[in-house]
C-alpha cells in the first residue's frame, strides 16, 4: 500500500520526493515539519494513527519533502534564496505534485495539513491555490517564520507568507477561498503558542475565511503525540 516517486523539480533545481500510502478515499497531503523529508510522517507514527481510516478506504494519504523546510535549517544559500524557495516550494506543490496526487486518485479537491513549519505551507497552499485544496488542518503552528529564515524581506516570501499576502487578497482568488475550510489547531504546552493561531484566525476572519481555532490545552506539547491525536479527528470529520 505504499508508493514512491521521485523527479527533478525545475522551480526548485531539486528533487522531490512523494510517497503515497493507501488505495482509496479523500486524498490527504501531509507536510512535514521544518527538516523533514516525504518519510517524516511514517516514522513518526502519523501515518500509523491514520491507518484504520486508510485501511477503510476513506483517505488516501500523500506526502513530500520539505524541501523549503531542510533549506532552511541547513542554512543553505543567502537569506534571500531561503525565502525565494519557499515561494518555488509552494508553486512546487500545486504544479507538480497536486497533478501527480490527481493522477493517481479521481477525489478531489485534496485535504492539505501539516504541524509546525507544514502547518505553514498547508495555509499557504489552500489560501494562495483555493481552487486545488478543500480544507487545511494546521496543528501547532508557527506562522511567522522570518526570524528563522534571517535576511530582509522579499517579494517572493510575500507570495509564501499567508500573514503578509492574505490582507490584500481580493477577487476569484478570495471568493473560492471563502468556499474552503481552515483548522487551527495548538495546545498550549510545552514549546506551543497559541497566540500565532489566534493571529491567523483574526487575518482569515476579516476576510470572510471559515476557520476555527481549537486550544487543546496545557498537557498538549508541540510534538508528535499531539498530532496523533489531532488530524484522526479532524479528518473524520472532513472525509466522508
């Protein structure tokens, strides 16, 4: 039930690696976290706490590395350059692999999450491409990554970042996204912070985004076991 592919990405002059698990049901594109690759989400038992729901054919679950993300920690290249790959990671994802996804699955539209750094990119992508994306399920976000990128700010970053780009979004763009469904979902434990939840959620609110801001708690740590428990429960209640 488990499938990969790789290829060379030329808006990124990187490979890319995405690994499906599954056969039937809403597709499902799991971001990883700042450094991780498309294998994060199994290792890290994700994937396992969403096998009865894969096993019963109602998702069918993807994922991709972070290229962006391992960039990132690694420092690679000028600020500059770090920001400019978010932009071709995300352009990445919704010319490259959402017509790989569509090419192996007939449902649509696909359910984009991801924790932390891929809570990120799951609310760029459904917010900058509304019309390849259903919902986003963003767990224990953090939304304002520059100070982990460093450099000043370009106009590519704008187009990534969802806090900078989602103020002035008007037209089409903006009447599909309302159409569309965003969770924001944190604990308030160890190395969490709501308060980047709350931020998005008053942004989408004001242009009219339905979102929903869950606050799990003090015994909700930004780490894996939460979001064992989170995105099973999501889902449910997102798929058929």
């Amino acid at each position: 039930m488990k499938v990969t592919e790789r290829w060379h990405s030329d808006r990124m002059d990187r490979d890319i690696t995405l690994v499906r698990w599954g056969h039937y049901g809403t597709p499902v594109l799991l971001l990883p976290t700042a450094g991780g690759d498309a294998e994060e989400v199994e290792r890290n038992q994700l994937v396992g706490h969403l096998w009865p729901m894969v096993e019963a054919g109602r998702v069918k679950v993807y994922s991709c590395d972070s290229a962006a993300g391992q960039a990132m920690m690694r420092r690679e290249g000028s600020t500059d350059h770090r920001r400019w790959l978010f932009d071709a990671y995300q352009r990445a994802v919704a010319e490259e692999v959402v017509p790989a996804i569509h090419a192996d699955s007939s449902a649509s539209p696909v359910v984009v999450a991801g924790a932390s750094i891929g809570a990120f990119n799951s609310l760029a992508l459904l917010c900058r491409f509304p019309h390849l994306f259903g919902a986003a399920v963003c767990m224990s976000g953090t939304y304002s990554i520059e100070r982990f990128i460093g450099g000043g700010f370009t106009d590519d970053f704008y187009y990534a970042s969802p806090l900078h780009f989602l103020p002035g979004l008007e037209g089409p763009q903006l009447d599909t996204l309302r159409s569309r469904f965003v969770v924001l979902a944190t604990g308030s434990g160890r190395w969490e912070d709501p308060g980047g939840a709350w931020e998005v959620a008053g942004v989408l609110g004001d242009k009219r985004v339905p979102n929903r801001v869950d606050d799990w708690g003090p015994s909700y740590d930004h780490d894996w076991p939460t979001w064992w428990e989170m995105l099973p429960l999501y889902l449910d209640d997102l798929v058929p």
